[in-house]
C-alpha cells in the first residue's frame, strides 16, 4: 500500500509513475486528498472538542468545592454535549478514514524508475539470454504426449478425481516432483535461506497484507464457512509472519525458504497455451522470500535474480531473463524479473520464476517496520521470489532431455531421484 507521503508529496510524480502501471491515478489521488483533508479537520475539531471537554469537567469540582452549584450543573450539561459531540465526530472520522483507506489500497506500487515502457508481454525488456539447446530426436512430443508414454502424469486422472488442471502424478513422475522440491529446498537452504513449514490456508488479513485482496480475490480459492483462503503462492503465509513487527537493524536480511502447493482459479484461461503442466489450478511451488533494510534491497534483489539464475542453470535448461514492462507488473512489484526456459518442442518460453522487489508496498500493510540507528520506526522492504514453480521445469525437463532411449535427468537430479532416465 503507498502511503499519504508518497501520493502527496509529489502528486504529478505519483500520477506519472503509475500511468506507467496503465492506471489513471489522477481522479483517485484527488479523492484521496480530498478526504485526508476532511479527515484531518474532523480530527482538529475532535482533538479541540476533548480539550474543552476535559478542562469543563475539571471546573466542575472547583466550583462544587467553592459553593457554586448552579455553574457546576451549567458545567455538568457542557460536558454532556462535549461528550455526545466528541462521539459523533469520533463516528465521523472513523468513516472518513476507512473511506480514505479504501481508496488508497485501490492503487498499485510505483513501479521504479528503470521498468521499460508497455502494456504487455510483447513490451517486457530481454536481459539476459543462455541458448543452452538439446538436439531432439526428429519429431520431438510434447510434455503431455510424453507423460502419458512413459505413464508418469495422468490428466485424464485428475479430471475425473478434482478437475481440468488437477493433474495426478505417478511412479517416476512423482518421484520427479519430490526429487525437484528437495533440490531446490536444499540448493535454497545452502545459499542462508531459513526453511519453513507454512500452512497453506491463510486469513484474510494474510491475503491483504501481501496485496492478494482484494486485488486477485477471483483469482483465489476460498474456503467460504471459516473465510480462509488456499494459498496461491507461500509469499503468503511466510512473509505474514511478520506482520504487526517492529525487528532491530541487526535483524537484516532476512531469509526464508518454504515449499507448499499453491493454488489458482486461472479463470478465463484457455487454448494451446495452457495445455499440459503450462497452467494448473493446482502446483508444486519452492519459494525464497527476503526481508531487507530500504538502502540496500535493490542489492537484495540482484542477488536473489543470480541465485535463481544459478538454480535454473543447473538444470541444463535453455533461459532467460526479461524485465517486466510496466503493464505486464504485478499489483504490489516496483520491478521484476521473469525466469523463461524454452520447450524444445513446444517452441516456446515458458515461465517459471519472477523474483520482484515491492520495496514498502507491502511493508506497510504488513505493518513490518524496523527501529533506525536513531531509534526511529521504518518500513521495511519486502521481495520474493519463485524458487523454483514445478509445472513447467518439469515441462521443459521432459520434453528438452527426451531421447529414443527416454527422458534424460539432468546430473545434479540424479542424487534426489535415484534413477537416470525416465524409461
């Protein structure tokens, strides 16, 4: 969430900086203003309303020591309707201000300063390429085509069990999945990144504090009779866990890793390019998740970018790395990166990790702030990354290492899967 400062202080600035978002924040910047100003004159009436009620009622019992008992009724019956005005312009600054924040939480991060120009896509900025290519066989299938040859994920399974986009996975395929959740855990742990366990349904105040609500609310699975949500990504619970905390400098960095399923609507997604593992409702995701002091979190994020960079590289994969173009942003990013490893046989990059910086976006709904060295309270700042999502390495792992003998498993896999080939 931005703050007052950061709407007020330079309101052409913010209107800038989010037109580069596709946001005409002009009208919502002025509402803004208009109802902070009301907030704040209703807060000095209150504030002068409690004064005079506070100095009425210490003349009270001035005047009944010193005999005047008419002024101290006269003084009595002030003070009632200080206490019932003071009341109703409690009620009304209550309003006002929830109407203000209501307001403010409609409006995305600013984006920083080097995010490319777009809308889409097609507009995001290539950083980095490495065209580490496999020759295939001639005629090389697909994932989907694959899975069912050697029988190691079942769609039609999963259809019948939960649904399109439930795919079950089996033998290999689903050792596959376990060997690729402890090899990142493991390559995550290593870097100084602290495993945890998060749970994988979350409260509404956890969904908010990290911007899913009420932005992807649609998006999200909820479980209606307790109002908890399916987590669509352990961003989630695992940067909640400081929400509503006050951490020292010497705390920093922070570092955590967590594994969790993560689960999507995806409504409205259809067509070739969700065909397969390249869009499920429901996947396997490792996540890293940093807590860093504001001078240095662009430093955090490169070396969040290298880490996954390292990650993907060991898996042999042809990628690269693109830079997110304001319309193709998140809700909560100042800047991102995109991980795409190409599918030999789809002929296509596909997806599989953003690492992102929200700088205090997220801080302050959150509420995570730390004391400076002169002992005043910050917002922190907040990044994360996919560490790595499984649907579409496993994708691009099955159909870049297929041979006439079977599925290639890349080296540093072999010691997690037990096997070298997918036969």
């Amino acid at each position: 969430m931005l703050t007052l400062q950061q709407l007020r202080g330079d309101k052409d600035a913010a209107v800038r900086k989010l037109a580069k978002k596709g946001v005409d924040a002009a009208p919502v910047i002025a509402k803004i203003e208009e109802l902070d100003d009301r907030r704040k004159s209703i807060q000095g009436e209150l504030d002068a309303c409690l004064a005079e009620q506070n100095k009425a009622a210490k003349e009270i019992g001035a005047l009944m020591a010193q005999g005047k008992r008419d002024e101290a009724e006269e003084r009595k019956h002030l003070v009632a309707d200080l206490k019932a005005r003071s009341a109703q312009l409690a009620a009304e600054h209550e309003a006002v201000a929830a109407e203000l924040q209501s307001q403010i939480v409609l409006l995305p991060n600013f984006p920083a300063e080097i995010v490319p120009e777009g809308k889409t896509a097609e507009d995001n900025l290539v950083v980095k390429i490495d065209e580490n290519y496999t020759k295939l066989p001639e005629n090389p299938l697909p994932h989907w085509e694959l899975a069912r040859k050697y029988d190691i994920i079942d769609f039609d399974l999963g259809v019948k069990l939960t649904g399109a986009g439930f795919p079950v996975y089996k033998g290999q395929g689903a050792k596959l999945q376990r060997a690729l959740i402890n090899y990142f855990l493991d390559f995550n742990t290593a870097a100084g990144y602290r495993e945890v366990e998060p749970p994988v349904m979350v409260n509404e105040a956890s969904g908010f504090g990290t911007g899913q609500l009420p932005d992807k609310e649609g998006q999200m699975y909820h479980a209606t009779v307790d109002n908890y949500y399916l987590v669509p990504t352990a961003e989630v619970p695992v940067t909640n866990i400081y929400r509503d905390c006050i951490l020292d400098e010497k705390d920093f960095p922070v570092k955590m890793t967590a594994y969790t399923p993560c689960f999507r609507r995806e409504a409205g997604s259809y067509g070739k390019d969700v065909r397969g593992l390249n869009r499920l409702h429901q996947f396997d995701k490792v996540e890293i998740v940093q807590l860093s002091l504001p001078n240095v979190s662009y430093d955090a994020l490169d070396g969040m970018v290298a880490h996954v960079e390292s990650l993907v590289r060991s898996l042999e994969l042809p990628y690269r790395i693109v830079r997110l173009c304001g319309g193709d942003m998140s809700f909560t990013s100042a800047l991102t990166y995109d991980f795409e490893v190409y599918s030999e046989a789809q002929k296509r990059w596909l997806e599989v990790s953003s690492v992102s910086n929200f700088e205090s976006f997220q801080a302050n709904r959150l509420k995570l702030r730390y004391r400076d060295a002169d002992k005043k309270i910050q917002l922190a700042h907040t990044l994360n990354g996919s560490s790595l999502a499984l649907p579409r390495i496993v994708a691009a792992l099955l159909e870049n290492n297929q041979t006439p003998e079977g599925i290639r498993i890349p080296k540093v896999l072999v010691p997690y899967t037990g096997f070298e080939m997918i036969k």
